[in-house]
C-alpha cells in the first residue's frame, strides 16, 4: 500500500525532488512552483538531509551562466565579455546572495576587534571598504579565470562554470559540518546541520558530476586540481570563522561558497596553462 502525503501517494524519487526544489527556491530567485505531494514550499529547509541535493542545484542555477558565456562566445563577443556577463547571469539567479556573504564576511571578520564586534558587523546590511573590495577582487577573478579558460579550452569553459558552481556548494558545506553556529537566533542555528550520510551523497554526486564533465573537454588534472582546491579553499575559511567568530553563520556558508567556485576555476587555469 502507498503512504500518503499530502493527499498525493508516494513515488520513487519524490523526496530528492522536493530538496532539490526547495533547494533552488532557498538558494535563487526562480519561482519554483509547489510540486505534487510537496508539504509547505516555503518552509524552512532542512539541512539534515537537504545539502545532498545541492550539487545539482549548483549545476541547475549555472546552467543559464553556461549558456550565455557559451552564447556570447559564439557570437563573437570575445572572451572578457563573454566571462563578464556570465558572472553577471549567476548574480542574478542568486540574488547576490553569495556575494552578499562575502562581502558582510569580509567587514566583519577584518572591521572588527572581538567576536561581538564582528557578528555585529555582519548583521549590518550596509558595506564597508573590506567587503566592498573582497566584491571587487571576487568579481575580477571569477571574470578573469572564465575568460582564460575561453581563451584556452573555448566552449568547454562553459562546462568549468557547470562544474565550479556544483563543487563550489560542496565545499561550502564545510562549515555547516564543522561548526557549531556561532548565533543561538541565527538562521543557521535553526535549520540543523548536514550528518555524515548527507555530506557522503552530497560529495559522491559532486564527483559524479566531476567524471562526467571529463569528456567535455576538460582535463582530468584540472579537475583534480578543481576539487582539491575548492575543498581547501572552504576548509581554510571555516577554520578563519572558527577563530574569528568561534562558529558558523550563512554569511560564512556564502563566503566559502565564493572562495571555493574562484579557488576551482583558478585550479582549471593552471591546469590548462600552455
């Protein structure tokens, strides 16, 4: 007999759709309408199990960065361009979420002098000289590795986005897994934190996605170098939040999430040098 939920029977599948969907709607600002069975789409999510889905969304969410960078590629824009506007495409699928992290990281942990300075800081929706050049440099750099990776892999650049998006949520699971959050009211504090069942589906999808972009034209020591330098990248901020803030907070989550997709793309270029 099916379980009910809902009023809708159960299907195989049906949970991992409804964390991906609930995912995306946390993560973007798609409209992701409520899906069959689905309890409340507007709930608070649930990173016990969620994070194994965030792979694919980090994928769904680049998807259209790909194709504009692989679009203006093609139609002859050249490469700074090209790079520009798809950094400009994957702001506008977040909101800026990401960088709004990074930015309020970068104020907080450098702008203050103890632990409640700087948690202080952090809360503050206004951006200061720390967080408005932690912006600039991210963007740059992002902008820059995307536009060499035209120059040298062409289209296949646009699956290095793919990739770096999907590895990039990964290693931003990190302070999630190691941290206590260092706000009891904080969001962070209220949506659980990811156990080991769910950082093992989250990463084996993540490698899956890894192998599979092999025969699209990037090299396997580019992507070595992608996953370990995206893991590292986020494992050296957690420790900073943990020394900083003795914890964790979704601003760090975002922080790690940027260092990572820059630490991965910045991997693929050296691994593509000539």
């Amino acid at each position: 007999m099916d379980r009910q939920t809902g009023g809708e029977a159960d299907w195989p599948g049906r949970d991992a759709l409804h964390d991906l969907a609930l995912c995306l709607r946390f993560y973007s600002r798609l409209p992701v309408p409520q899906l069959p069975g689905e309890p409340d789409p507007h709930r608070a999510p649930d990173f016990t199990r969620l994070p194994r889905m965030l792979p694919l969304a980090g994928l769904i969410l680049a998807l259209p960065a790909a194709l504009v960078l692989a679009g203006a590629w093609g139609l002859g824009l050249g490469p700074f361009l090209a790079a520009t506007l798809a950094v400009a495409t994957l702001a506008a699928m977040t909101g800026a979420l990401h960088e709004d992290g990074l930015a309020d990281v970068a104020d907080g942990f450098f702008g203050g002098t103890t632990r409640e300075r700087r948690l202080e800081i952090m809360r503050d929706s206004r951006i200061g000289a720390y967080g408005g050049l932690a912006l600039i440099l991210a963007t740059a750099l992002r902008i820059g590795a995307l536009a060499t990776l035209l120059d040298r892999t062409g289209p296949a650049a646009a699956a290095a986005l793919l990739l770096a998006a999907a590895l990039s949520r990964v290693a931003a699971l990190a302070p999630m897994a190691l941290l206590p959050p260092a706000r009891a009211d904080g969001l962070s504090a209220g949506v659980g934190r990811p156990g080991a069942g769910t950082l093992a589906a989250a990463g084996g999808t993540g490698l899956v996605l890894a192998l599979l972009a092999l025969p699209l034209g990037l090299p396997w020591s580019g992507v070595v170098l992608m996953i370990l330098l995206s893991s590292l990248a986020a494992l050296g901020l957690t420790r900073l939040a943990a020394q900083k803030i003795g914890g964790q907070t979704g601003d760090v989550i975002g922080a790690c999430q940027q260092a990572a997709e820059i630490a991965a793309l910045l991997g693929l270029v050296a691994a593509t040098a000539p």
